[in-house]
C-alpha cells in the first residue's frame, strides 16, 4: 500500500453573485473616468451634501470671523422650548466658529403672565409697556431671576460659556426717564427709560475672556429725580440691543421677530422686504404697526451708528440665526447703511 496521499479533486468555485452598479453622482466624474485617473472605483458619498453645506458657509466664516454679533432674543423664541434649545445651539456655534455673539433678551410674555398672578394691571402705551414701581419689582425680578438663569443654563449646557447680567451690572446701561407722545400729547410711562450712556467695558472682558454675555434689559437710573440712591429703569429689548451693537462696533444686529420680516404692504401682502437702506427704513417708519417700531427704529439707530448690518429675522423657524448668517439666501429683511454713510 502506498503512503502518498491521494489528490482531492479541484473543487468548482462557486460563481460570486454581481455587484449592482453604483448610480453616478451628478457631481462627480463618472467611475470609469476616476478609476482611470486613480486606479480605485468610487462609490455614493450619502454625506456630500453635508460637505456642500459646510462649504457654502466657507466665506461667512471668514468674513464673520473674530467680528462681534449682537443679537436680540425674544418672540416666541423665547416661550417655546424647542425653539429654545435651538437658539441656545446656534449662539454656542457662533461662538465654536470664531464669532463673539452678545445676547440681549426682554421678556414681555413671562413679565405679564407674572403681573397676571399678582393681579397687577399689564398696559401699554405706544408699543411700550407702562411700568409702575410695582411691575418694575416684577421686571426686574422676571427678566434677571428667570428668563436670563434660564437661557444662561440652556448655553452652559454646552460648556461654561455664558454669563448673565443687567444693564445694571459694571453701570453697563444708564437711562433717564422716558415719555411717550401720543396724539401730541406727552404721556408717562412710568419707569420705562431712555438709554443715554453705554459702557461696554464689562462685556469687552467677557467676550476677552471667551465667554458669551446674556445681558436683561434694564438699566441704572442716571435721572437726578432719583436722587442719589438712584434706581432701575426699564428699557425695550430692542433698543437695548440696537444700544450695545452700536457701542461694541458690532459687524451684525440680529432681532428675532414672530414675523418673517418687514412687509412691503402689510395688511394687503405678505410680501417680505430683503433688504433696504437706512433712508428708506426712516421713511417708513411712521408707516409701521406699533409692535414694530422699536425693533426697526433699534435697526436704524444701529446701521446709523456704524454696525455694518441689522437684521430683523423669524425666531419661529428653527436655527434662523445659522440660516440668516451662514446661507446663500438668508432669511428676513437687512437694513443696511446708505451709501454715502458706508
């Protein structure tokens, strides 16, 4: 008997099932091109469009970069609370993305469903709420205990990043007692006050610092009817913003509205102006509803004042911010300055 083992007989080799073809990318070269040219396939990229995004905000981050934004918080931005993490999401990219954002932030539906349960009268005069002492207590109480701790806690969700102050703060905001004309007619309006300085050292240090300020509304008393233990006066969001951009020199005001913007023709179309010159905002002006004349007078105060851009935006839609900052098209009406101005 020989030793030798026996050969096995080959075995077929089963056929391999065909691979489908892979669809060509309309932005890519065709397969047989690429393996030409790399000697390797190519297959469907499914995140090419997040690649496209990203390159299509290329040129606002540069441009952007290092440059102060100040934005305007409020609408129904601030009570809805998906809406609410958005923000917080958009404002911590700003800052990941070499942006120094400062937010100012009012709170007109917290501050009168607080008033509601104090049974506390909630009414307002030419677009402006009137603020007895007693609702200035509830004010003060609302936008520094609750609507800022709230949005400071949103951002820290993040990192510790942001830090909560008042215009009050470092004497950051000052104001004198304000007035409204209505029908010719001077009208009070209790402890509502007009800003007549700005000191922006404080927030300077924060941004320095890597921080993100959350600044309330509501300014020291530079009145001499106060005396000299002073008081607090309290000041629309939106000129307070308008205030702060135009100190800091900022490259952007952003406000967000419950509206997608200015309207050309509001009530009769609901079509959105993109963008206007200073001079044009001022002529339209006494044309406004009332609701909008503080955001639109804060837009003119800031472009006059040497802010490159003012934008009234939708708060309703989610990561407008990033939309109307990083994106070809934008969202809402920008005010620009006049072309001599600029």
């Amino acid at each position: 008997m020989s030793n030798t083992t026996p050969t096995q007989p080959a075995q077929p080799t089963p056929a391999q099932p065909a691979q489908p073809a892979a669809e060509p990318h309309p932005d890519l070269p065709s397969q047989p091109a690429v393996a030409a040219a790399t000697g390797t396939p190519t297959r469907k990229h499914t995140a090419l469009p997040k690649a496209r995004t990203l390159i299509e905000a290329l040129p606002w981050l540069t441009r952007h970069h290092g440059k102060c934004v100040v934005i305007k918080f409020g609408g129904n931005a601030m009570v809805d609370q998906d809406l609410k993490a958005a923000f917080a999401q958009d404002v911590v990219f700003l800052r990941h993305a070499g942006l120094r954002p400062v937010v100012v932030h009012g709170g007109g539906p917290q501050i009168s469903a607080q008033l509601d349960r104090l049974g506390l009268e909630s009414e307002f005069k030419a677009g402006l709420r009137v603020t007895t002492p007693e609702a200035m207590d509830v004010v003060r109480m609302v936008l520094a205990g609750q609507v800022q701790r709230d949005l400071v806690g949103l951002l820290n969700q993040h990192g510790p990043l942001a830090v909560g102050m008042t215009g009050e703060d470092a004497h950051t905001m000052t104001a004198t007692k304000r007035y409204a004309t209505i029908d010719g007619e001077q009208v009070d309006l209790g402890r509502v006050g007009d800003i007549t300085r700005i000191d922006v050292g404080a927030i300077r240090a924060l941004l320095d610092d890597g921080r993100i300020p959350v600044i309330s509304s509501i300014a020291r008393s530079g009145d001499p009817a106060d005396g000299p233990a002073g008081g607090v006066f309290n000041v629309n969001a939106d000129t307070a913003a308008a205030a702060l951009a135009a100190a800091l020199g900022a490259e952007t005001l952003m406000v967000l509205t419950d509206v997608e913007g200015l309207y050309a023709d509001w009530p009769n179309s609901d079509e959105v102006i993109s963008q206007l010159t200073a001079s044009e905002l001022e002529r339209l002006l006494p044309e406004l509803a009332s609701g909008m004349v503080p955001k639109m007078e804060g837009c003119l105060h800031a472009v006059r004042g040497g802010v490159t851009t003012a934008r009234v935006i939708d708060g309703r839609v989610p990561h407008s911010i990033l939309l109307e900052i990083f994106t070809d098209e934008g969202i809402g009406t920008m005010v620009v300055p006049d072309e001599e101005q600029s």
